[in-house]
C-alpha cells in the first residue's frame, strides 16, 4: 500500500489506487472501516461494473488501517484530515476528484467542501 505525508504535520497516510484512465473517484469508509473493509462494501461493489470509467483510490483515516496513528487529540482536527486527503491526491498528481465518503468519511467530504 504506498502512502502519502500530510505537509502540515507529516502524518503518512496509506491509500491503494486502483489505477486506471476514468474519473478519480477518492472513498473515505466510516472511521474505524480499513481499506479492505471499505473495498467490500456495497459502494465499492457498486462501481467494479464501471470500472474502466473510474480510476478509484481507497484511503486509510488517520489514527486506522495502515496510516500513522497520531496520539494527540489536535492531530485529528479537520484541517489536518482535509490536508490527508489533498496529500493523497498530490501523490497520484491527481488535480481534482469525485469524494465519496460513508460514515466519517462523508463528514470529511463535508470538510473538504
């Protein structure tokens, strides 16, 4: 799984990219739902049939999964979880994306708007 450094506190955050030439489609789960959980979801089943049409990444939140788990509580602020995101697509050169998020994850999307 590669990863992504928040530049505002350095937190790595672990994503997969599914690849592919369609529209970036970034999937935050819930906030305790890892990568692979946040693959079999019915969301994520819902969109392998168009899968030529979407290049979909999967993140890890901060504090899950395989990204870094901060211990103080200001790490989780939602700027820096807005900046986790960006970092992501700053890796994969990705200048905009659809977001999907389920549970927390559509709280991020929130924040992100």
């Amino acid at each position: 799984m590669p990863d992504a450094t928040n530049p505002l506190d350095g937190t790595r955050i672990s994503f997969e990219d599914d690849g592919g030439a369609g529209a970036p489609v970034v999937i935050h789960g819930g906030f305790l739902d890892p990568v692979p959980l946040v693959r079999r979801s019915p969301l994520a089943e819902a969109l392998r049939p168009f899968a030529e049409e979407f290049r979909t990444v999967f993140v890890d939140h901060r504090g899950h999964g395989r990204s870094d788990k901060p211990h103080e509580v200001a790490a989780y602020a939602m700027p820096l979880r807005v900046a986790d995101a960006v970092s992501v697509l700053d890796v994969l050169d990705i200048e905009s994306a659809h977001f999907v998020g389920m549970s927390w994850g559509a709280r991020l999307g929130y924040g992100i708007g």
